[in-house]
C-alpha cells in the first residue's frame, strides 16, 4: 500500500474532527447575528464571516511522546525480513513470517537464531496487536470484520494472538500454529501503527457514540493494552523503513 493509505487511516478522525468544526462554525454565525443587526443603516453590508478555530485534538501530539525503538538492536541474524501488513487479509502476515522461519531452516539447515523477522501491523491491521481485553470491551471484531471460527459472530477476543481448542483452551504448543503468541516466542518482532490507534480511537468513540471526550481514554487503553513484548511506533511505515535501516529485506503482504 501506498505512503498515501497509512495517512487514509486518519480518515476517521479528520471526519470527525470536521463534523465539530462545522457545528463551531454554524454557533459562531449564530453568535454574530445580532452584532451584525446593530451596524448602521448607511451601511446594509453584511458582516464578514468569522471562521471558527479548529477544534484541538485531544490526543497528545507524537512529538511529545517517548518511543521505543529498541527492537531494532534485536534484527542480528545473519537472515533478515521485515512483512509489511497494512490489512488483517487472514493473517497473512503471521503465515508469511512463520513460513520464512522454516525455509530458513530447510534452506541452510539452522534453527530459529539464524533469523531475524519484523512484522509491522499497520492501517487496518494493527487491532492485531491489541490483546483479547481491548477485542472484548470494544466492537473491534465488527470494525475489523473478523469473526470467530467457531460461532462466525465479530470475535470478542483476539484471535491471531493464539489459537484455542474445542474445549475453548490453548492448543498445544508441540505443532504450534502461526499465531502472535508462537511467533513471539520464536524471536518473531511485532510493530504496530501508532497513526492508525488514533484513528481506531475515534472510529471506537463514534461507534459506541462515547463522543470527543473519550477519545483520549480510548487511545491510552489501546495504547496501554498491546500483546505481549508489542510495540508501537509513530507510523506503520516509519516502522517498516527503521526494518530496512536495521538489515530487513522488505516483504508486503
């Protein structure tokens, strides 16, 4: 996807942010109504429009946030790959990684060690990222059109981070499938989109019709809330060319 699409996931937020300005700037016209009744009758002019401020984001600006960039020092193996996913596409990303794990060690017949895989979960992927509390409290399932296998309803918990059996428990880590949670143990590194949290924050808040306040407290507990070991960085695609800086070879799934 195009630098164009990781900057189409503010798209929530700018609708939204649009929808208060307009209402700012229907109550500023209102406001000036009677000041221009009392202008002179020499002068039937109407008075100049005023135009409302824009309304502040209440997210904290990225410039004042720290951020953690000590996954890179971890691409050390001689093997090196980073998935770029800006869809879920059936976590494509998580199959992808693990295959290249194994032709690794089919190809040169090492183990794991020898490899160093990125996965960056951008725009409308990174809820992959968010851990089964946030997939519970939040309509994430619906937004993101991913169903449980079992029952085809909007999943309710994460379901890439690890797979369950019938009896609703963890599958056994012996065949292992390619989930977050296996991957991870495997030294597969997971990197999220910090742009595209802001704008599921917004798409939340107008879905559950929490409005503007909650917005903030949406996107910390997103924030707050990843899979273990996770990290977010200012944007899917400064993510993914801090990979190449570091050695990946780049992959888009």
């Amino acid at each position: 996807m195009s630098r164009s699409s990781e900057h189409d996931s503010t798209t929530p937020r700018r609708q939204f942010i649009g929808e208060l300005a307009a209402g700012a700037a229907a109550l500023a016209a209102v406001a000036c109504a009677p000041a221009a009744a009392a202008t002179s009758a020499a002068s039937q002019a109407p008075a100049p429009a005023t135009s409302a401020p824009a309304p502040k984001d209440p997210l904290p600006p990225q410039s004042e946030m720290k951020w953690d960039t000590s996954w890179m020092e971890r691409v050390t193996a001689k093997h090196k790959a980073v998935f770029d996913s800006p869809q879920i596409s059936d976590g494509g990303a998580l199959d992808m990684a693990d295959g290249y794990l194994g032709w690794v060690k089919d190809v040169f017949g090492t183990g794991d060690s020898d490899a160093s895989v990125v996965v960056v979960l951008r725009h409308e992927a990174v809820p992959m990222l968010y851990n089964d509390a946030m997939w519970s409290k939040y309509p994430l399932g619906t937004l993101t059109k991913t169903l449980e296998q079992k029952t085809k309803a909007p999943a309710k918990r994460n379901v890439f981070y690890q797979k369950l059996g019938n009896n609703g428990q963890p599958e056994s880590d012996e065949k292992p499938a390619p989930t977050i949670k296996s991957l991870t143990k495997r030294g597969v590194i997971f990197v999220g989109c910090d742009l595209a949290t802001r704008a599921f924050s917004y798409e939340i808040a107008q879905k559950t019709k929490q409005g503007e306040r909650a917005i903030h407290d949406i996107y910390d507990e997103l924030r707050h809330n990843l899979v273990p070991q996770a990290t977010l960085m200012t944007t899917g695609v400064f993510a993914t060319l801090l990979a190449q800086e570091a050695g990946c070879s780049f992959m888009r799934v």
